[in-house]
C-alpha cells in the first residue's frame, strides 16, 4: 500500500506481535519502511514492569542477531532478564510492545546501563504488516527518524 491508502511518511508499522519499523518513504502504492533493528532509527520505551525508560537503537552487531539495544537505562534500574519493552509515546502510540530484555550491561562510563532486546517480531520473516495512518504523534518522548 502506498500514498493512495493514506500511507504516509513517519506512520508506525506493527505485526500482530509488536513493533516493526516506520514508514520511511511512499510512492502512489508502495512503501518503503526502516525496520526496529536500523541503527538509524531511536525509538523513546520503557520497561513495563518497572516503568523504568530509555532509547532502543539498532546496530550492525545486534541485527545480525534479530536483536537491539535499550540504552540510557539508569544505572540504579531494577530492570531484569525477561522484562516487558513497551514504546513510550512521541511519535508511536505508548505501550505498542517492543520486546523482552535478554541481557542487561553497565555502560563503560558508569554512569548507565543498557540491554538487549529481542524483538517478539521476527524481522527476518515477518510479510504481512498493518501500517496505523491516523495516529497523531504526542509531546511525549525523543525519537528520531
């Protein structure tokens, strides 16, 4: 689907597992999207368990894996293996789920920790996704796109 379906640039792409990506261009019936795991792409998210926040960022090591990062998590976090990730609002509609933590990592400076995620989409095999058109983007959150 393209720009004669409504689509549109910056509109979220989900599965029914959770979030896929964001549409990045559009022609009259196609759409091009950058996936969870591009390293071009922060997503604002928080542990659901633990409210606790921080910035999902793909990178080349991760991706390789199906994976992604959860950075800028606090030091002090509760944060634990098996944790809920949700998005937090901004740009994408808060609470759409993201993935689970599968590992939690002080950052070389101390002052943060970070943590992997492995997505519930499977990106590699995903070929059906639904594109949500009318959401309108919150002063809430940091992302970039």
């Amino acid at each position: 689907k393209g720009s004669t379906s409504s689509v549109a640039v910056g509109n979220v792409v989900i599965t029914p597992q959770g979030l896929a990506g964001v549409v990045t261009e559009v022609g009259p019936t196609y759409a091009k999207v950058r996936t969870i795991l591009d390293p071009e792409l922060q997503i604002s998210a928080y542990n659901s368990r633990t409210r606790e926040d921080g910035l999902l960022v793909g990178t080349l090591a991760l991706a390789k894996d199906g994976l992604l990062q959860m950075s800028q998590i606090d030091r002090n976090a509760t944060a634990a293996v098996g944790d809920i990730v949700v998005t937090y609002g901004g740009n994408y509609p808060e609470g759409l789920l993201v993935g689970t933590i599968t590992e939690i990592h002080a950052e070389t400076d101390g002052l943060s920790k970070y943590a992997v995620i492995k997505p519930f989409t499977d990106i590699d095999t995903v070929d059906e996704v639904f594109i949500i058109v009318n959401y309108q983007p919150t002063a809430t959150g940091e992302e970039g796109q």
